[in-house]
C-alpha cells in the first residue's frame, strides 16, 4: 500500500513540469548561495547573532544576560545552529528554498501561464540569493519572509472557500505571529490581508462573520507572543523582554524620520500617501478582483514596512520582493487591460523610493562571484579574498590572531567598538549583557549599567576601536600591548602572563 502510494506519487513529479521548474530553480538557487558559506566572519550583525546564539547555549537569559533589540526567534534559530556562521548560512539556504517553493504557489493565484510563473519565481530566486539585497547572509527578513508568505497563501485560498473555517484564519495568523517574534514586520502584512477582508463587506450582516475571522486571525497572531510572555515570565525577564524588543524599536524607527519640520515628517508622510493608496483601492474595488485587492494593498503596506526606518540596509527590501515581483510580472504581461495600467506609475514610484532610501547596489553581483572564483582557483590570496567583502576583515582577523594568543577565557574581553566579529573569533563572550558600542550608548541606563560593571570586574583584555573614547576603567592599569591599523589592545599590569 504504501509503496504503491509513494511510486504513483513520484510518477506524477516526474510527469509535472512545475516539479521539474522548481527543482531546477532551487538547484539554481543553492548554486548561487554556496559562495555565502565560504566568507570570512565579516558582517557585523550575523556576528552579534552569532554571540547571542552562544551566550544563550551557556544558560544565559535573552535581554537580561545578553541583550539585543529584535524579538527572540531569530537569536534562538542562531543557538540553535551553535551560533556556528556555517551551519546557519546553510540551514538558510534550505530556508531560502522553501521560501521560493511558496512564492511559485503564490504566482500561480495571481499570474496566469506556466512559463511566466517560472520566470517569475526564477526572478525571486535570483534576487533572494543576490548580494545586491544580502542574500549571502542569513537576517531576520529570510528567516521572516516563508512566514509571511504561507500567511498570505493561507489566507489567500482562504478566502475563496465558500465557507472558510475560522481555523484557517487562525492558522494564517499564527504563521504572520510566528514571523513577528523574528522582526515585527509581518503585522503590516497582517493589516494588509485585514483591510481587504474590510474591504468585502457589502451588507451589515457580515460585519459579525468578519469580527469572527478578524478574531481568530488576532488569537493565531498573538499565541506566539503570548507564548513568549510566559516563558520570560517564568524566566523573571518579562520587562526586559516587552521593552527590548518592542518598545526599543519605536526610537530606532522615529531616528531617521526626522525633519525640521516634525520629528516624524517622513514617517508620517509615508503613511499618509499609503491611506491615499488603500483609499484608492477602496473606491476603486468594485473594479477590482478580490486577488488584485489583495496584491495592491499587500504591496503598499511591505513598500511602507521596508521604507518605514528610512534605513539603507540592503537586506530590508527582501521582505518586498514577493508582492513586487508578481505585482510587476502582472503590469508588463497584461498591459492590455487598464486596471495594471493604471499601477504603473505607482509601480515605478515605489521601486524609486526603494533604490533612494535602500540603496541596493546592482554592482555588488558580478564583483562577489568574480572574487569567489578567484580564491577557489588560488588566483588571489586569503587575504585579498577577505577584504574584497571589507578592507577592514583582515584587521578583524590580526586583531583576534593576537588575542588568542593570550588564550583568554570565556568573558575576558571586552570589544569596545561596534565589531562584534572579535568574540566569535575569538570564541569569547562579554561579561555582561552587552555586546558592541551601539549597546552601550544606545540609552543612559544601559550606559550607566556598563559602567557599574567595568568598576565591578575589569576585563583582563581590552580591543579599543578607532574613533572610540576609552572605556569607563582605569586605564592606569593597563599597558598598550599590541596595535594594528587603529586598533590598540590593552592588558592589565596585574595579569601574569
């Protein structure tokens, strides 16, 4: 039985052409990612992932015992891999692939025809594994993006069932609440796929059914975030928890919005110009499949999810690349009809903003490939491979070298700088909860809580950054023992060596 169900079922692969499309897809895909797990420890924020995944196998507690200011899942899907930068970059690419699986299921609802399906899912794929936005590396949006996008398929098939069960709105929401507990960018995909459910009220006796499913989409949204709740309830880390993750984000959001005019201009413009956009589609809906609807206001809301710090972090347009892509597929095959028509200047407007406030760069690809090609054919050497990703790599590799000849313990090092890349190297923690410089100066209490611990215990060793003051210590006590290109390591008279 079994086996007459397995072989009649890998008759039909073989016979499916999407099989083989995807197949040849993700084979693509994992060609193009297998540079990324041969990279040097060089980009900053995966090496901090890195520490925290670390620190947290050693027992400490998230934001208490080792603080960053996203929510937990990404930090646990990095102690989970052993903080190890080549176990995650791989596990990533297995993410990436599932991620191009759902977004090929999601084309086939909005674009009609095979052939631009692939083209379409082949172009994510392109640009998912490109380092124009990152791809090489492993951030919260990939770890975001297969959440957001089995939400919106789910949601998606959802409401074309005659009946659709609450279940399925709360399954929905549970992927998007899951999503949220890596980035909190999924609760704008989430408002998108509840504002087209507001959108189909035609008469006040649905106002009751669309409560419903408004209700079990919220409750599957929030059952991760209660669950967390809990956990750091039970952990005595609950406000640390709710303030880091959370609360934190609201001034690194409203940062770079500012403006002479109000300290949220930009931010409040933006939104401003996306009710102008749901309005739109609002008045407009009659003309309008419920699938259109759905893609129009799921693109507004991910451009104004990624635009929304008005940060140039590459990376941040991934989580833009599924509704853009199928949205743009739809605008240049069916120029035809008016309605897709009528999205073309919007179209290119949002692709601008992205180039302007993103700042993706286009060049990156053919210099990233070309410099791989040259290490594995010994053409260049380690150290010119290093620092075609950043002149400062083999810095970051003396500086390590260095202090590893000390052979310090676990929390014995103090980085005082934004260069996290020395504790992994190093395979050192910090002896307190905070990790580079930004966390430090990141508010006066975290700053006056560092202090309080430098005066308590002083680390034996000391990596002082350029264009960093000296650390909150008597620097009397310690000797310049060692200095490359800025950078000065510090270590205390006191210590025998």
């Amino acid at each position: 039985m079994d086996s007459s169900f397995f072989s009649k079922t890998l008759t039909r692969l073989e016979k499916s052409r999407s099989f083989w499309a995807l197949l040849i897809t993700c084979v693509g895909y994992f060609l193009l990612r297998v540079p990324s797990l041969f990279e040097p420890i060089w980009y900053g924020d995966e090496a901090l992932y890195q520490v925290m995944g670390k620190a947290l196998l050693t027992g400490r507690t998230l934001y208490t015992g080792i603080w960053d200011n996203k929510p937990p899942l990404l930090y646990y899907t990095y102690a989970l891999f052993g903080g190890d930068q080549f176990s995650v970059r791989l596990a990533s690419i297995f993410i990436g692939m599932v991620s191009i699986v759902l977004f090929f299921f999601l084309a086939k609802i909005w674009i009609s025809g095979e052939k631009k399906q692939f083209i379409a899912t082949g172009l994510f794929a392109f640009f998912l594994s490109s380092p124009m936005f990152m791809g090489n590396t492993f951030n919260a949006e990939h770890l975001v993006l297969p959440c957001v996008l089995a939400g919106v398929l789910i949601w998606q098939r959802t409401l074309t069932l005659q009946k659709p069960s609450l279940k399925h709105f709360y399954l929905a929401g549970l992927l998007f609440g899951v999503g949220f507990m890596v980035k909190v960018n999924p609760i704008f995909d989430i408002t998108a796929c509840g504002l087209v459910l507001l959108f189909n009220i035609k008469r006040k006796s649905e106002i009751a059914s669309y409560g419903a499913k408004v209700g079990s989409t919220a409750l599957g949204f929030m059952t991760p975030f209660l669950w967390f709740v809990l956990f750091f309830f039970v952990k005595g880390g609950l406000a640390a928890f709710i303030s880091s993750a959370f609360l934190s984000n609201v001034g690194y959001a409203e940062y770079a919005n500012n403006f002479f005019v109000s300290g949220q201009f930009f931010l409040i413009l933006k939104f401003l110009v996306l009710l102008g956009f749901c309005g739109f589609v609002y008045i407009k809906r009659s003309h309008l499949s419920q699938q259109y609807r759905l893609l129009l206001i799921w693109s507004g809301w991910s451009l104004f999810s990624v635009l929304l710090t008005q940060r140039n972090y590459p990376h941040y347009a991934v989580l833009l690349l599924p509704s853009f892509i199928i949205l743009g597929t739809l605008i240049c095959v069916r120029v035809k009809e008016r309605m897709y028509r009528a999205m073309r200047i919007p179209f290119v407007l949002g692709l601008i903003s992205v180039a302007v406030v993103i700042q993706p760069n286009i060049f990156s690809i053919i210099p990233y490939y070309w410099h791989f090609g040259q290490y594995i054919t010994n053409s260049i050497t380690l150290t010119q491979y290093f620092a075609s990703f950043d002149s400062r790599v083999p810095r970051d590799y003396a500086v390590a070298q260095f202090v590893n000849t000390k052979h310090p313990k676990a929390n014995e090092v103090l980085v005082w700088g934004d260069n996290p890349q020395i504790y992994t190297l190093t395979n050192t923690l910090p002896q307190g909860p905070l990790i580079v410089a930004y966390h430090v100066g990141f508010s006066k209490t975290s700053y006056a809580k560092e202090v309080a611990l430098l005066q308590k215990q002083l680390p034996r060793i000391i990596v002082l950054y350029p264009n960093q003051s000296f650390p909150p210590v008597g620097m009397g006590q310690y000797k310049n023992d060692f200095s490359i290109e800025g950078v000065h390591i510090y270590e205390r008279n006191t210590q025998a060596f």
